[in-house]
C-alpha cells in the first residue's frame, strides 16, 4: 500500500477555508537559490523531498517548478543544454532526470507540478544556453547590455518556445506550464507611441498562441498560465506608476483569459497598499472565471531584500481570499525558512486542505462516481465507476467526518486530494466516515460515494448520538446499535427527511421494514418524557 492518510485534528482557522483555492509556490533552480544547493543528485533528491515534504504540510497544492532557465534546462533536451544549477558545470548531466523526480514526487504528496519556462531572457551573451541558441539562431537572438534576449518580432521566436513547451507536454506528465517573461524585457527600447505599443501586444499574443496550440494539441488538460508584471494597467483611480503588463511591456494577460488563451495568472503583485489591494480587485473583476493566483512577495521579509512585516502579508492574504483568489508564495525558500514567520502563518491560514479549482471552462462532464467501497481493517477500497473509458487518467479525492453522509462540499473534511490508487490507508477511528470522488484531469469531480456502514462499534450514547451513519436495507428487518447505558429510548422514530412521521417502532435489536415504502429517512429515538435524539439515517430500496 504505497499512500496512506489520516485524519487532521482541526486546527482553528481565522477564516473559513474554501474548498478550491490555488495555493502555489515558485520553486526556483536558477543558481540553485530555492534548489538544489547540493551538486550530487542523491543530496539533490534528498533536499527536495524535504522542501516538499515542508510545503505540502503548509498546505501548497501546486508547485512552479523552474524547469528553463536561461535558454538552459533541468531536464534532458534535445534542443537546449543542461543547466550549471545541477551539477556545477553548465551542459553536464546530473545522471538522473530532475524534473521528472519533482513531478513524481509532487504527485506522491497529491501536489500539482507545473514547468515553469522563462521565455525571453537565454541569460549572459556568452553563457553556453545563450552561446548555443544564438549560434543555431542568430537572427532571433537580441544583444541587449550583457545579455542575450529572444526577440518578440521575429515569428521563429514563437515557433521556438512552442516546440520547448512541446517537447515538455509530450514527455512529462506535467499539470501545467508556467510562462516567465512573456513580454517584452524592461531593457528593450520603450514604444514610441499607441500604435507601436499595439503592436508589441499583438507580438506577445501571437507567441502566447503558438504556446497554447501546441500545449492543447498534446494534452488539453494541461493548465497553461504565465506571470504577468502585478499591475495589468492603469486603474480609473489608481495609476500603475508607468509599470504595468499591457501597456509598459505589451504582456495583455486578462485578454489571454478573456479569449482561451490562458487558463490561469500568477500576477507578480510585489507591492504594498494602494499599489496592491485595487489592481488586486481589477484581476478578480477581469478573470473570466479562470484561475488567478497572485504572487505575494515574502522575499521582501528578509532584512537583506526589504522592509516588509508579517501582518503586511497576511492582510494580503485575508483580502485574496476574501476576494476568491489564491495565492503564491515568491519564493519558496523564504517560505519554507519561516522567515519573519510565515512558513507558522501559512499552516495555520491553510489549516483545512483546498483542490485547484477545475477547469470548467473547458465543456468536460465530470467523471462517474467510485463503486464499492469497502473499509477492511483500516484499508478502504473503492473500484472505478461503471463502464470509465479510462479509469487509468482517474485520481480521487478522499473525505472524512464523524457524521454521515460526508459533506465534501466543506474543505475541513478534504483528507487527501489527488490520490493515484484505488486503496488507501485510514487511521483505525470508528468515529470516522468516508467518501471518496474521482477527479478527471481537468479536475472536474464526480459525485462522492459513501461510505454507507455504521462501524461495528458505534455507540448511540452521550456525544454519540450525533454520530449519524447511514445504512441500508433490502427491506429484511435491520440491526440497531445499542443503546448504551444513558440513552433513554423505548421506540424507533422514522421520519422522512422532511421530518414528516412514516412509523413508530419498538427499540429492540431489530427495526422491521414491513409497512414502510422505499426511500431515505432519519432514525429517531423516543424516550419515556417526549425526549427524541436523532440516531442516523438509512436507505430501503427493495
């Protein structure tokens, strides 16, 4: 049994937790400044795990994984070099595949794994990923300062990064790809005018285009989004200080939403105040129902980096939510290092686990529901739905309360997400139900199916009696749990869900089914003074 599970104690929260919310991280390779700062790739591997293990316990479900870097990669590719983050040595192989290693892992933790692509910086002019891409390609290759930078205007550009993002969907199972600098770079020669800043947009969207055809041609389920610049443009009455995506670098990112192009923003919104909360609300108001994730950035806790304060922070992050938006940490080692203590704030505001939201604007049907479920031991088992065309693209989704049925639509109950097994283990607590969905990959989730048997050793005394489970019957007279030593009840009270009176029984060892039509209804005692409790709930379907 290679996952296992267990229930979460609550942990108070200082709001209610959403059952869908992004909540990502960048995890950067360039100069190994997030991973790896080892050079050998069991140490490498190691270090990973442990930064994974730190973010799925703060309750990340999605990792930015710096997979290009400057023309170079972290995994093998025919087109680009090795990058020196690995190894030490620039084009020298670590012996083992990292990008693979990250999404593997990131699944076996129910983590989505995203490749993350610089697009237009390839990094120093005489580095070997610039060095190599300008011999092959020198009229896509802009001098610039001391660096080298794909240039926007020339259509090979486009055709270029699409076959990179290609290459990567073809061969990876990857949930994503994460465009960095999809736009033209602060050191280019600022338009002259509106016209000329039009154009520089339609560049930008035509390689954006080509991205997402080859992308969706692979894989459709795969989430494509990018980074813009925090601000998209100015505001009726907040100006973006001449620093914004669509007009200052033609990057017009809420146009991609608008028109299919993007399925999700991670908007680099590194600011504070009035440069922050408004243009916050101008990416909700513009997100066509798609994915927004803003960055938040932590790395301005350091003394080295900025000024910033924890409750600066967490402001930001109560109004995101508040607005319906996730968040993203920049970068992951500032958060997995506490610094200034947001790694402790980060737990306790993502207590309760959270999906990333579906993808619903793609027009899939959800998944059909799990079949037989069945808890043997402390194993429970649960079988594809009826007639799945393919139960292999399948993952499933766990829930658990003391109360049955289990409502899945409260992120509290959300136990494990994104499980690759139809088996898992279950803490040994007869005080638990559970309910397991299957997810498609586009994350739409089917109806849940539940775990339907009271455990053997229920108990209808004190705190029990709202331990409701459900059970069913054919119809034959059904077993009751005992009624302790405290519950005073002399007869069965069955009621519809309405609470409209169907019979009364005696309480004895068995409830009899003669009389009462097929349906759903409540269990409810009845004691000597009038008092009633209810037991549960059960099914009759002869």
């Amino acid at each position: 049994m290679a996952f296992s599970l267990s229930v979460k104690a609550q942990v108070p929260a200082d709001m209610p937790s959403p059952k869908y919310e992004v909540r990502a991280v960048w995890l950067t390779t360039i100069g190994g400044v997030d991973w790896p700062r080892a050079h050998q790739a069991e140490a490498q591997k190691q270090e990973l795990v442990q930064t994974l293990d730190r973010l799925k316990e703060a309750g990340i479900n999605m990792v930015l994984v710096q997979s290009r870097v400057r023309a170079t990669t972290i995994y093998p590719s025919a087109k680009e070099p090795w990058d020196g983050c690995l190894t030490g040595v620039p084009g020298r192989s670590p012996e083992y595949d990292p990008l693979q290693f990250c999404i593997d892992e990131c699944h076996r933790r129910g983590m989505q794994c995203h490749a993350w692509v610089v697009t237009i910086p390839v990094g120093k002019w005489n580095k070997l990923g610039c060095k190599q891409l300008r011999q092959k390609y020198p009229r896509i290759i802009k001098h610039i300062g001391e660096d080298g930078y794909m240039d926007p205007e020339q259509p090979l550009t486009g055709d270029y990064l699409a076959e990179v993002c290609r290459d990567i969907v073809s061969r990876y199972d990857v949930d994503g790809i994460h465009l960095d600098y999809i736009r033209y770079p602060e050191t280019w020669p600022k338009a002259k005018n509106a016209a000329e800043r039009e154009r520089r947009r339609g560049f930008i969207t035509a390689i954006v285009q080509k991205i997402n055809k080859a992308v969706k041609e692979e894989k459709p389920w795969v989430i494509l989004s990018c980074s813009p610049i925090g601000k998209y443009d100015d505001l009726t009455r907040y100006r973006s200080g001449g620093w914004n995506a669509r007009t200052a670098v033609g990057q017009d990112a809420q146009a991609w939403l608008r028109n299919g192009l993007m399925d999700a923003l991670f908007p680099m919104m590194y600011f504070q105040g009035n440069n922050f909360y408004p243009f916050a609300i101008d990416w909700k108001e513009q997100s066509y129902g798609r994915i927004v994730a803003p960055g938040l950035g932590i790395y301005f806790l350091d003394p080295r980096e900025g000024k910033w304060t924890l409750p600066m922070v967490e402001r930001q992050m109560f109004v995101l939510r508040q607005l319906g938006l996730g968040h993203t940490y920049f970068r992951s080692r500032f958060f997995t290092d506490n610094t200034r203590g947001i790694y402790d704030f980060g737990q306790r505001f993502d207590a309760d686990m959270a999906l990333v939201p579906p993808m619903t604007w793609c027009g899939k049907q959800a998944p059909k529901a799990p079949t037989s479920l069945s808890l043997d031991g402390n194993v429970l088992r649960w079988q594809p739905g009826k007639n799945t065309s393919d139960a292999s693209y399948l993952l499933y989704n766990i829930y658990a309360s003391d109360k049955a049925p289990v409502d899945i639509s409260r992120a509290e109950n959300i136990v494990a997400s994104r499980v690759m097994t139809t088996a898992v283990s279950v803490p040994q607590d007869a005080r638990h139900y559970y309910a397991v969905t299957a997810v498609n990959r586009y994350g739409q989730e089917s109806a849940p199916l539940q775990q339907y048997d009271m455990p053997a050793s229920y108990d209808a005394s004190g705190a029990d009696l709202q331990a409701t489970g459900i059970l069913f019957s054919a119809g034959q007279p059904m077993a009751l749990p005992s009624k302790g030593q405290t519950l005073d009840a002399d007869f069965i009270v069955i009621e519809t869900l309405q609470g409209r009176q169907v019979a009364i029984r005696p309480y004895a060892g068995h409830l009899d089914m003669e009389g009462i039509p097929d349906g759903m209804y409540q269990l409810r005692s009845l004691g000597k003074k009038g008092r009633t409790h209810r037991l549960g709930f059960f099914m009759l379907k002869r």
